[in-house]
C-alpha cells in the first residue's frame, strides 16, 4: 500500500518562491526579444516619438517589412545563408562524428598526445593574416565554400561529443567487435544511435554559428550576389542605405522616419528563423550536453 506523502506549507511556499523568480527571470529575457517584435509593426513616426518601455504595436504595420523584404539583397542573402547553413552543417556533424569516434578509442596510438594536439587549436589559432593567405592559396576566395572548409570542425563541440561517446559503456563496443563488426558499423549502428542527443544540440549549434556568421564573408567574399543574409542585414543596420527603401518610402526626409523601424525589422527577419527551430531541439540541451560529464 502506497503511503501517501502530504506536502508541508513550507514546501508549497519555496516552490512558489522559485516560480515567481523563474518567471521573473524569463520575462526579463524574453521581453527584449518582444520588445523588437512589437517595435518592428509598429507605426514609424509613432515609434520616433516614444520613449521607454514598449507593449504592443504603436498603429499596428507591416510597412517596416516592406521596406525591408524590398531591399534587392534580402532575398539573394536568405538562399545563400540556407545554402551554407545545409552544407556546412552536414559537414561539420559529419567530421565531428568521425574525429569524436577516433578520439575517444583508448587503444588509439598516441591517444593522449592526439587529444593534446586538439585542445591545443581550442587556445592557438594561426591568426587572421594566415588564414586569409591559406584560403587565397586554395582558390577559396569568393568562393561559399570560403564560409564552409575553415569552419569544418569546432573544437569545443568535438570534445562534447567525444566524452559523450567515451561515456558508453565499453562491453557494447568489444561485444560487437567479437560479433565481427568493424569500426564503420559500430560508428553507424551502435555508437550514433546512442548519442543522438548530443548529435541534435550540436546540430543547432554548428546551424546557429553558420547562420549568425558573418565576418569570413566579409574577409572572403566579394561578388554581391554570394553575399549571406547577416552581411546584407549588417549594412542595413549599420549603413542605413538602401536604394530599395529609397524607392518604397519616396524621398529621404521619409526615409530618416524608417532607420529605426527597419532596423528592428531586419533583426526580426535574421531572428525569426532560428527561434522556430528552437523549441524543437529545446529537449535535446540539458541531455545532450550533459551526458557523460559525470562518470562514476
């Protein structure tokens, strides 16, 4: 027979206390995010004109998205951004898989000195100078794989997946290597199905890197037409030029109303994206990252 267990007030009181704090808390995060949403339909010249705090749409508008959607570069810059977030996020899960697999074999020769050499380039690079040189040597510049190949793999996250990987248990391993199975099949069938988490919070992290990214496209990239959405975004932020807007609004003096809006509206159309896929991956954070740091 189950014992019941009555909770005492002073339980329901903490527990009331950590919500309202909790709760506190995300609002405090949350509301610069609803801040810019509330600001990006709102009226221009109402926006101008207020002052602090911000709940909902001044003269609700979708002329700041206009604006914004007409300028030339938006676009061109969303399906370049797509394309390198889709490849270069392939690439990047599928060398961290196969550096994480071969780091964390303990009968690897070298293993320590390998793992060494590793963290090593988490705290050492070779400079931007360098890096520029070796890309323009490859034949990369101007070229989207520039955005792509020096970003390969993050060191930080290979680590994650390789003590993720040094966490499972060793008997499924030598169980299926007297079973006949090869390094190839024990990666794809038994390995990756275990540490799929993990693989999903570095998905979001290698997508989110690639698509907030923004200075190798500079440093690389000359043709307009390559340009990724936060470099197009970046001079509509910073610059406050666009023909495009020009000839929406109609004369400067209108378009000085707009900066402020557009600005909002930009960060919104770079944002947007990325806190969809966010609530799915949410799941995966605490597990993924988690898992493995803790051996007993």
């Amino acid at each position: 027979m189950r014992a019941s267990c009555k909770r005492r007030p002073g339980d329901l009181a903490a527990n009331l206390l950590i919500a309202v704090v909790l709760g506190l808390f995300a609002i405090f995060c949350l509301y610069p995010i609803l801040y810019v949403l509330f600001a990006s339909f709102s009226d221009p010249r109402l926006l101008n004109q207020h002052t602090g705090l911000l709940f909902y749409p001044l003269d609700f508008t979708v002329e700041g998205y206009t604006v914004a959607a007409s300028y030339a570069g938006v676009w061109t810059g969303y399906l370049n951004t797509i394309l390198v977030v889709t490849a270069g996020t392939a690439l990047n899960i599928f060398m961290t898989i196969l550096g994480a697999y071969v780091l964390s074999r303990r009968d690897l020769y070298l293993h320590r000195a390998a793992n060494l050499l590793v963290v090593f380039t988490m705290f050492f690079n070779g400079g931007l100078v360098p890096t520029y040189l070796t890309v323009k040597n490859l034949g990369l510049i101007d070229n989207r794989l520039a955005l792509i190949l020096p970003v390969a793999i993050s060191t930080w996250n290979l680590i994650i997946l390789r003590t993720s990987i040094e966490a499972l248990p060793q008997s499924l391993i030598e169980s299926a290597r007297i079973d006949g199975a090869n390094d190839v099949v024990i990666l794809f069938r038994i390995v990756l199905p275990l540490v799929k988490a993990t693989i999903a919070v570095l998905v979001l992290y290698y997508a989110v890197g690639h698509w907030n990214s923004w200075v190798n496209a500079m440093l690389y990239i000359k043709d307009r037409s390559k340009y990724p959405l936060q470099l197009i975004l970046r001079e509509i932020l910073i610059e406050n030029t666009s023909n495009a807007a020009t000839q929406s609004v109609g004369n400067l003096s209108e378009l000085d109303q707009y900066k402020q809006l557009v600005k909002y509206c930009t960060t919104m159309i770079a944002t947007a994206p990325i806190l969809f896929i966010y609530p799915f991956l949410q799941k995966y954070f605490v597990k993924g990252v988690m898992i493995g740091a803790v051996k007993g």
